[in-house]
C-alpha cells in the first residue's frame, strides 16, 4: 500500500463516529436511525411495551403459551431499559446452565426465514465495555450491568442494587425463594420487574397469578395460542402446529392444555381442593347465584390482622349451599364495628333476613386496632349480632376433608373471584430443604378465605344455623 493510500485510510479511520443510539417514539432502541432488534413486536408484545412504558414502576406477570416468543421479547426489554438508564439488571431463569443455554448462547429463530439472531449478539458491540463469559455478565459504556442468573443460587443477587430484573419461566424455578428475594429489592430502588411463565401445575407461580391478577399495581394477563393472533386474526402458533408437537414429543392432552392453553395440571399432592373445584367449574356451579329472600343470609369469618375475609352465604332445605356475597380481605387495619356495617348494608340493601355470624373458637384472642387483648365474640354481640362461635378442632385436616364433602354442594356466586381463586389456589406448605409438601397448609393469600370457607362447612355441620327466616321471626316476600 502506497503512504499516500495509507495516510487516507487512517484519515477515514479518525473521522469515523460509532453509530447514535437513540430511541423512537415507543420507547425501541435505534442505532443511526435503524432498528437495534432484529424482529418486529407482535401485536401482543406491542401493547405490553407500550403499557411498560406507561406505568412508573412496571409490574409484570405474562403467562404466556410456548412459542410465544417470551424470551425474546423480555431480553429485548432488558437490555433497552439497559441502553436507556444505567443501573444493574438480572435476567433469571430456573438455573445457572438454562440461563446460559437459553441466553448466553442461545438465538431466536426466525420461523419464516431460519435465520438464527444470537440474544447476545443483540447488544450493539459498540456499547458493550466488556463481558465476562464465566460469570455471565455484560457491562456496557453507560455503566449499566447485565447479569444472567440461575434461581437454583439467588442468593447471589444478595447485596446488588437492581433497576429491572425478569424472573423468566417462573414456574420451573426451585421455589419462589428468588422472588422473595427481589421484590423488597426492587421496592426499594424503585425499579421495574417483570415474571413471564407458562403453568408448571397448581405450584407457587400460578398461585402469586392468582393474586396478582387481583392487584392493580400488577400487569397480570393470561394469552393461550387461540388469543395471540397478529393484525389480521391470524393465530401465530396454528391448530397444525399444535398438533406437530404432539406428535413429535409424544405430548399427552393434559400436557397439551397446559403448554398451548395456560391451563395448569392438577397436582392433588399440592392443592386441597383442586379436583372438587376442577368439578365446579364443569358442572357449571360457578355462575350469577342471586339470594334467596326466603332464606336468611349467613356470615362466615376468618379473623386476623392480616386479612378478615366474608363469606355471606345461604343454606338450602336440599342441603346445597349458595355463596351469594364475599368480601375479600382488606390490605388496611379495620375494626370490627366496620366489618359488622359492611355485613348489615348488603343485608338491608338486598332486603334480606339476618342469620348468624359464624366466628373461630379461638375469636377471643383476636385483636384489630387495639392495644390489648379484645373478645371480638363480645364486640359482635354488643353490636347486635348473632354470634355462633365454633367449637375447637384438633385436627386441621379433619376441617378440610370436612370442605372437600361439602365443596360439591356449593354454588358460589360468579362474583366471588377471589374466594374462587383462593380455593383453587390453597396448597400445602413445603419443605425447600426436603424437597416435599408437608402435611399443613402454606400460610398465604389463600389460607385466610379458605379457612373462612372451612368454618362456614363447620357450622352448618354442626346444626348451628336456621334454615328458615320464619324462624327468626322476619318473613320477606319476593
């Protein structure tokens, strides 16, 4: 090479700038003007950037079907939100290997095209500062730091000041030990988090959706094959493609439903009630149960200072139970004199006869709002209630084989969401260290209305209740 060509290629060298990172109107990361990803989002994944944008503190749980493209769409949103703010982030998956199986070296396929695009690769070169192949961290030139996790060690997020973390194929994680461990993290940084899963069985994960969903602060959305379509109506993962795996995996039905549907496997080893509420639902006994005006209206609770559940609900000369109103559990500190209102506004509202109010053995111990000891039997009572304060049962499983008789007598009203999550939802404790379910019930968001619900089958066991509004009394024609 002459010096003449070799001084121009110096020169060219000199005054070449690295591409401008920038970001469009959506939020999506532009390098010269050109799209940093290369795939576009699908409808779906487009309306949960744009609302990940739209919230402060982003809280996401997307239970989403296989071949929905959750890994790339959620390595995507890490690493812009990395480009965007530095801060450090954590992308965890179910273990060390998976996380550099599915991350580190793993590629999105493009179904049309084949072409193979490395997750790794997606992070423009120029703005890496370096990476470190062992620990399976990205550092980038803005000083944002990526790490790749397994939830088989999450202690090691231990210490680490977090903006964003993704807790991806949640239910196959261990336990939900890598959850616990984030989310005060993250409450106190302020930053973002985002779960995204297919179902593994009634475990943990589906559990926290059950709640979440619940919750407004949560983005919580179920899509199975049928829902995720693109512009045009058109199913991205096809009856054909269903079908082709499986053939090719040997998949059985119940697999089928949980993979492509989001409709978990029943693990009767783990949920109480999971076969009898499985029942409900096909025999149609959740729908609109309006109170009968002929029956009086009974109240079951479960007291505690955190969580006061109602159950208002009505028993038949058949024997069958109606659940005709619920009330789930306040986040707040109430008294009892609140909850007695709440239970005699919809009582006069509906014009309905008063029954009893049916309270644990142990309600004198129970305390709200006070600075000592108080009998809330006692409270009620002054307050007019009737009061029918259950007996003491030894045996805690005695009182849930006692709901599993009387689960297939109940109709609950379509209205009582969260008693009928709470019921799917209420498992078994577990044992992280012996790796098995224990013989008692995990305290949790469900304990509380399905002891609620435990007491209501006690006292009608028990002969506690009228049947009949004559006999207090009061009669109300419809």
């Amino acid at each position: 090479m002459s010096v003449r060509n070799l001084w121009k290629k110096i020169e060219a060298q000199a005054s070449k700038k690295d591409p401008e990172l920038s970001f469009d109107g959506d939020g999506m990361a532009l390098l010269d003007g050109e799209p940093v990803f290369p795939f576009k989002l699908r409808p779906y994944q487009k309306r949960d950037f744009k609302k990940f944008g739209s919230m402060e503190h982003p809280k996401f749980f997307l239970h989403y079907p296989r071949r929905a493209g959750k890994d790339s769409f959620c390595w995507m949103l890490c690493v812009t939100q990395a480009l965007k703010v530095a801060g450090n982030y954590a992308y965890i998956l179910p273990d060390r290997e998976q996380a550099g199986r599915v991350i580190w070296r793993g590629a999105m396929i493009d179904k049309f095209t084949k072409k193979a695009n490395k997750f790794i690769d997606m992070i423009p070169s120029n703005m890496i500062a370096k990476k470190n192949d062992q620990l399976k961290t990205v550092e980038l030139t803005n000083g944002s730091v990526i790490y790749l996790v397994g939830a088989n060690r999450p202690n090691s997020l231990r210490g680490i000041n977090l903006s964003g973390v993704i807790l991806s194929e949640f239910a196959f994680f261990p336990t939900d030990e890598a959850y616990l461990i984030i989310l005060p993290v993250i409450a106190e940084s302020k930053g973002w988090i985002l779960i995204n899963t297919t179902p593994n069985g009634f475990n943990f994960s589906w559990s926290l959706f059950q709640r979440l969903k619940h919750d407004d602060e949560w983005h919580a959305v179920l899509e199975t094959v049928d829902t995720l379509v693109d512009d045009d109506g058109e199913r991205y993962v096809s009856d054909d493609d269903v079908q082709g795996a499986v053939r090719d995996g040997n998949m059985p039905q119940g697999l089928v439903r949980q993979e492509f549907y989001c409709e978990p496997i029943l693990n009767e080893d783990e949920l109480y009630f999971a076969s009898e509420m499985t029942q409900m639902r096909e025999d149609d006994r959740i729908k609109d149960a309006k109170p009968d005006h002929k029956l009086p209206i009974h109240f079951a609770m479960d007291l505690g200072a955190d969580g006061t559940p109602i159950i208002g609900f009505q028993v038949h000369w058949s024997g069958d139970i109606s659940i005709v109103w619920y009330q789930k559990p306040f986040k707040k500190v109430r008294t009892w004199g609140e909850y007695w209102q709440d239970i005699r506004e919809y009582t006069i509202k509906n014009r309905l006869v008063m029954g009893k109010l049916v309270l644990p053995h142990d309600s004198a111990k129970r305390a709200i709002g006070e600075s000592t000891i108080t009998s809330a039997e006692t409270d009620f009572l002054n307050m007019g209630a009737d009061v029918v304060k259950l007996r003491r049962v030894g045996n805690k499983d005695s009182l849930i084989n006692l709901a599993k008789v009387y689960l297939p007598k109940v109709v609950i009203d379509e209205s009582c969401e969260h008693l009928i999550d709470a019921l799917s939802s209420y498992n078994r404790d577990f044992d992280k260290k012996l790796q098995v379910f224990k013989d008692k019930p995990r305290h949790d968001e469900w304990s509380h209305p399905s002891d609620a619900f435990q007491y209501m089958c006690q006292a009608i066991e028990d002969g506690d209740l009228v049947m009949s509004s004559k006999q207090n009394g009061v009669y109300y024609n419809d």
